[in-house]
C-alpha cells in the first residue's frame, strides 16, 4: 500500500479529512481531474465563487472528495449541512421517471417534491430513466407548514392552518385556486362538502407568488406506480426492479411492504430550488460552494473509505504506467 494511502487510512481514523495536497499538486490525467483541480484551485486562492455549475458538473467526484480540505467524516458534514441552514434528521426522498443528466434540478419553475417516506418516493419511479435520491431541503426559507391530518394529496381544505402564521391556506397562498367549489372531503375528522385544493394547486401559487418552499404533514399521497427502485439494486434504476422482483420470499415481501408503507400518511416538501435549497444527503457541504445547485456541491459517494481508495490506487496505477 502506497505512502499516501497509509496517510489517508491515518487521517480517516483520526476523524478527518484534511488537505492531503495544495491544489497545484493534485494529480490529474483526465479532463474531469483536471476540472476538479481547477476548482480546488480557485477555491483555495478564495475565488470558490466563481465557480460555475457547469464546472462542478463536469468535475471528478472521487479527485474532489479525496482532496477538499475538510473533515468529511458523517457528523462533520452533518453539522456542516446545519450550519448551512439543513436539518440531518428530516428524511427527503425524491422519486422521479426522469432523472436529470446532470447532478442538480435546474428545472426553472418546476416544483421538486420530496416525501419523508420513501414508499411513497417510490411511487413515482417508472421507467428506464427513473431514479430516487437521498436529500436534505434547506429550511431557512420559512413557507408554508400545514398539517392536513391524513388528506389526500387531492382532496385538501383550504381551511387547514400554517402551523407559524396561522393563516388558513387561501390567506397564506391567496393566489392558489380551487380544484373544487363543491367537493366531498374530511376536515377535522368530519366529512364536509366545500372547495379543495391540492398538492399542485398549492406548488402553483408558490410558483406565481415566488415562495420558494412549503412541507404539508400527514397527507396521503401514493404515486401512480408500482415502487420500482429496488433495494437490492441500491434504490436505483428501474432495471434493478426488473432483475431482482419476485425471485424468492423476500423480494415478494419486499413489494409488499412497499405497497402498504406507500399508503400511509407522510410529510411531502415542494421546494424550487433557487440555489443550494436541495442536497444529497452524502453531499461534502462544503460552505465555499452554497451558492451551487448542483446536489452535491459535491458528493462524498456513498461508501466513502472504499470509493476513496478505489481513487488512489487507480492513481497509482496510472503513476506507475
């Protein structure tokens, strides 16, 4: 094992993840090193900001997580992403039939929904570009906080309150509309006819009103699909649903579990993503690089020891050739 190998595995059980190298010392054959330096470079002269998402997108995750000069072990990063203004303990999950092409939801003014329920995430993965991501949503933004007691996502009464301001929601949103005038639903566990409104009418006035977040609490909101990202495929593409359904017990119960947790209330987040309002959960949080909306701004890949590694020996490899 290399010297600086043995130095990374030292500084890993120590808890930390310091500068291995000054920027103009990293070693970088590919063009994706070579933009990853680059971007180690600005940011040690202190011009992080003049990194570009296109730049971070083309960038070599494994060079910037081996070298960013910060402690990247779990609660390191963690009190990092509160520092920033995330909360580590709320779950996220976004499921989607249309993975980006890039690392980020560069969408203008598409909402990004996210449920602390993964089943339900999973419900709306289809397809041969689905994918589900890990997230945290920045809160510093407030928004709308309403708890619809076990709604559907479709069927919610306007007169259901923001938990701060305890506006209902027609004071809160006043440009949201109705997806009903007359309309059969529960409020307050009792069954009234009256107007409605949904999960999308409330993403719309958002969107006309410039909010950028809002979290509704215990609302019913299962998908059109059949959960596909499987876990014996690392939630991935919908292909790993294929491989692996129905194969022996497990799986089978697998589904199952699935399909009755995705019916179970949730707390859903809408989130427009103005920059650095969404992360991957295994994001560095490197605070020169908030301005980004590139997820991981960038990523500590999941299984970090082991991905770094991989890095180093393949540098190695390349050095010794």
């Amino acid at each position: 094992m290399g010297s600086r190998r043995l130095e990374l595995l030292e500084m890993i059980g120590d808890g930390l993840m310091g500068l291995l190298l000054r920027a103009d010392d990293i070693p970088a054959k590919t063009e994706s090193q070579q933009m990853a330096k680059s971007i180690l470079q600005l940011r040690e002269q202190g011009r992080a900001g003049e990194v570009t998402e296109e730049m971070m997108e083309q960038a070599d995750p494994r060079t910037m997580a081996a070298y960013t000069p910060l402690d990247m072990s779990l609660d390191a990063r963690m009190e990092r992403a509160r520092q920033l203004g995330f909360d580590p303990d709320e779950k996220a999950f976004h499921g989607t039939g249309h993975a980006p092409d890039r690392f980020s939801f560069d969408e203008g003014d598409r909402a990004v929904y996210t449920s602390d329920n993964p089943a339900v995430s999973n419900t709306y993965t289809h397809g041969e570009d689905s994918a589900m991501f890990d997230l945290l949503v920045n809160q510093r933004d407030g928004g709308l906080d309403v708890d619809v007691e076990g709604a559907a996502y479709s069927a919610i009464s306007p007169k259901y309150q923001d938990r701060t301001t305890g506006d209902n929601i027609y004071e809160y949103l006043p440009r949201i509309w109705n997806e009903s005038d007359s309309y059969q639903h529960q409020f307050k566990g009792e069954t009234e006819v009256g107007p409605i409104v949904s999960t999308d009418g409330i993403a719309f006035a958002m969107r006309d009103m410039d909010q950028t977040r809002a979290r509704i609490r215990n609302v019913l909101d299962r998908g059109p699909h059949s959960p596909r990202a499987h876990p014996i495929g690392g939630y991935g593409r919908s292909r790993s649903f294929e491989e692996y359904k129905a194969t022996d017990e497990a799986n089978r119960a697998w589904e199952r579990s699935m399909q009755d947790a995705a019916r179970k209330p949730s707390t859903d987040q809408i989130t427009y993503d103005d920059g650095g309002l969404l992360r991957s959960r295994f994001a560095r949080f490197d605070p020169e690089f908030a301005h980004l909306k590139n997820l991981s701004a960038g990523a500590v890949p999941v299984g970090l020891i082991p991905y770094i590694m991989q890095y180093l020996e393949d540098v190695e490899r390349e050095q010794a050739n």
